[in-house]
C-alpha cells in the first residue's frame, strides 16, 4: 500500500487519479509476487480479477497470459495474449509466448505467424529465430530450419543444445560435414549425454565412410561414442542408409560390403548392392521383399506418412470419387499395412488385400476392413487365382518392377469388363524403366502408357510427389485405368 501512496503522491499536478487502474496495478504486482512465489492458482485469480478492471492495460493481458501457460492452460492464454498484443502489437516477450502456446496446441500456422512477428520486432532474437528453426524442424522444412539455427547457434547466448538441433537439421539434409561440426560443439557442453555422443559419433562415421576406408570410419566412431557406442551393425546400416539416399555411391558400397561381411546372407544389403552397382534386376526379389517389408511392418505407417508424406492412398481416394462409381469385388494388390482400406471398403461390397510380408498382413488384419488377406507376390497370385474383380488398386508396386508388361496382362486377365485398375509409379526419363541405388524401380510414363494402352483406356492422372526420399520430394504419377 505505501508504494502506491508514494505513486499517488508523485504524480503530475492536474493528473486525475483513476482509482481503477490504480487498483488493477495493486492486483498485478500481488499476482505476480505470488507467482514468484509458486502460488500459481492465487496468483491467477488476482491477475483475473485485474484484467477485469482493466481490460485495455497490455501487460496486465500479457502477465495473466504468461501465467496461464506456466500452469500448462495454454488454451485459455491465448486470449488473453492475442488482447494484449491487439492493444501493444510491439511487445516481443508476449509474441514469443503465443508462438510457445500455439506451438505446444499443434497449431504450427499460428505459432509460425507469431514467431515472425517477434522477428520483426527484433530480427536478431535468439529465442524467435531458435523457436522458428525448431518449428521448421518439427515440420520437416529441413532448409530453412537449417538456416535460422545456424543464426542462433552463432549467438553466445544459444541453449547448447540449439547446436545439436542445428546437427539434426544438416543431417538432414545430407551435410554430414556441417552436421558433425555442429554436434562436436553441442558435446563440448554436454560430454556425457549419452543420445547427444551417440548422434555425433553417428554422423561422424557418416561423413568419414563418404572418402575413408570402413574401419578408418569405425574408429573415428569408436572415439567419439566411448562407452556408449552401439553394436557395430546398428552404425554401420544407418551410415549407409545414409549415403545411400544422398547419392553417396562409392562410400555406400563400401559400407554394404562390410555389412554382408557382418550378415553374409542378408538379402536387403544384397540387393541395394546390386542396385548401387547398376546390377540388371527384372524386379526386387521375393526374399528382399518379405525381409525389408517384415523389418518395417512395426513402424512402416509412422515412417511413410509421418517422415517420407506418402499421399499416395488419399489421391487415389480422390481420382476414384471423381468417377462416381461404387465396385463389387475390389483387389488391394500390395496392400501393405492396408493404408487404402478404409476408403477402398467404403467403395467395394468386397475386398481382397494381397501382400508378400507377414509381417505387413498382421497389421492390415488387425483394421477389419479386409475380407480375405493373402499371403503372396503380387504377379503369383494374379497367375494362380481365377477371381474376377471390378477395382485392383496396385499402389507403391510398380516400384519393384522393372518390366511392367506381365503385369498389365495379369491385371487384365483378373478384371471385369470395364473395370478399373489404379497405380502408382515413381518417374524417370531415358529408359524405359530404372532401378535406383535405393533399390526402386523409376519408369519413364511413355513406357507406362505405351504398355497400359494394350489393354486399358487411360481415365484419369495425377503428377505428384509420390514421397521424400533424402528430404527431397520424389516424383511420380497415380493413374486410373479402364479394362478395354
């Protein structure tokens, strides 16, 4: 009370005394010494109780909001922080705590918008520029988070751990270099972090294997992670997944060859081998098949959708709306996890799901959308079953083929009159058909429509990015076809 008297006192002669603000400031500095003192629910009351009196007073919205999020109710703050900021739009503590807020409700637009206008208030802000970097991060906008950590990170008063986002993000992106750089100083503050020493020891080797012999590479790992190091395999499968994808070609056959030294009949190593080498496959054989697609069932959803943006299910959803048909017996050839279940079931009276993996089938029948799943490579079953089907849906399939033509025949041979088949496929130019170092096979789309055109209409086409792959979008087409 006497600091208030003394307020009072001191104001300029002819000042009328708003007795109302004087008592919201009361409140507000109760409140905030009862927040100090961890009374977080007496302090909210009274902030409350000022924002009543004085709803057009900034700080008081901005304080209350604060407080809000610091008792994890990030829903009610943002009112009270989108108020203030409407009645002092250049306060940048109160931005940065709405972007957090947004941030930590999933609302990555509002909380991106407010990042950038704390960067307008103040363009060098450690926290903006740290918070925005982790935000592009998260939603996989590689480069420009790259780019806003690498202005943070150069800032003394950086979190330490800002250096290993920043080594995250150019790993990325394939800068191993930059990235073992930047996770050798977020080591330095942190010597026995376990997960931080295992990350640069990773991208350590990663970067030494790109020029250096395997066992050079293995070292530089083994000094850096120490006592926390993993099994040799582990390292060594990561790295030249890797320089695999980042077209790192002689440093990824190097590490393949090491690994079948390790598994000698690993037939995924195998076979990405023979893709590196330019080896002439007709397709990706049944065993790498089966072992690649088991190893992944668990986490494969997580990894296409999450990590890689596969849309591919949900534009075939669209292409085959835009018909306006409904179908009898459906066929999911290569159903996978059964990502094209639900809106498939919806379309057909029937449906059918065929894949080579066990391990894929378990977690297709564990939907309840299938009424027959069956265990079997895709051109197998095509030539033994005597079904007739209205829609087969072919997704992510043709990428292990090179030669398509068998394939249409079989399709064609299984499909009612009239019926509708759709596909997916990854481009390429020059050839009619590709087999990438990541063991995928690209087709040039004359080749597709050439072969398509013996037996099928073209109805329908999209061209998309079928998926990332290094962080990068792959390109490709989803097409429906008519049987003739």
């Amino acid at each position: 009370m006497a600091l208030e008297l003394v307020a009072f006192s001191q104001r300029p002669a002819g000042t009328p005394f708003d007795i109302a603000a004087w008592e919201a400031a009361k409140l507000r500095r109760q409140g905030l010494t009862l927040w100090a003192a961890g009374k977080l629910a007496e302090a909210t009351k009274l902030l409350e109780s000022a924002t009543r009196i004085a709803p057009a007073d900034a700080r008081i919205a901005s304080d209350l909001g604060s407080l809000l999020c610091a008792s994890c109710r990030q829903a009610d703050a943002i009112p009270h922080l989108t108020a203030s900021l409407a009645i002092d739009p250049r306060h940048l503590q109160t931005w940065l705590t709405l972007a957090n807020a947004a941030q930590a409700l999933g609302d990555p637009q509002m909380a991106e918008s407010a990042f950038l206008s704390a960067l307008d208030i103040a363009p060098n802000s450690v926290e903006a520029l740290a918070g925005l970097g982790l935000l592009h991060f998260e939603l996989r906008r590689f480069e420009s988070a790259e780019r806003l950590l690498s202005v943070a990170a150069c800032d003394h008063r950086a979190a330490p751990t800002i250096h290993a986002c920043l080594g995250e993000a150019r790993r990325m992106l394939g800068k191993f270099r930059e990235a073992r750089i930047a996770f050798e100083k977020a080591a330095i503050s942190f010597p026995d972090v376990a997960p931080i020493l295992r990350k640069y020891a990773r991208v350590a080797l990663t970067d030494a294997a790109i020029d250096q012999p395997v066992r050079t590479a293995l070292e530089i790992y083994g000094k850096i992670a120490g006592r926390h190091a993993e099994d040799t395999e582990t390292v060594l499968r990561d790295a030249f997944q890797a320089l695999c994808g980042f077209g790192h070609t002689a440093g990824a056959i190097r590490l393949a060859e090491a690994l079948l030294e390790l598994a000698l009949n690993d037939p995924i190593i195998r076979y990405h081998l023979d893709a590196l080498k330019g080896l002439a496959h007709t397709r990706a054989p049944d065993a790498y098949l089966t072992a690649c697609f088991d190893k992944f069932a668990p986490c494969f959803e997580e990894q296409l959708i999450g990590v890689l943006d596969y849309a591919v299910p949900s534009i075939c959803e669209k292409l085959l709306a835009e018909t306006g048909r409904t179908f009898g017996k459906v066929l999911d050839l290569g159903c996978g996890t059964g990502l094209a279940a639900p809106f498939l079931a919806r379309l057909g009276e029937e449906l059918t799901g065929v894949d080579i993996s066990p391990g894929m089938l378990e977690k297709a029948r564990q939907r309840g959308l299938y009424h027959r799943l069956i265990e079997s490579e895709a051109g197998a079953y095509l030539e033994a079953s005597d079904s007739r089907f209205d829609l087969v849906t072919v997704l992510d399939v043709f990428v292990y083929f090179g030669d398509l033509a068998t394939l249409f025949e079989q399709v064609a041979r299984r499909l009612s009159p009239g019926g509708l088949f759709v596909a997916s496929f990854e481009t390429g130019d020059g050839a009619d058909s590709r087999l990438r170092p990541c063991g995928r096979f690209a087709h040039d789309p004359n080749y597709v429509a050439a072969i398509a055109a013996r037996g099928f209409a073209t109805i329908a086409r999209a061209v998309t990015a079928i998926r990332l792959e290094a962080s990068a979008p792959v390109a490709g087409e989803v097409v429906v076809f008519q049987r003739l």
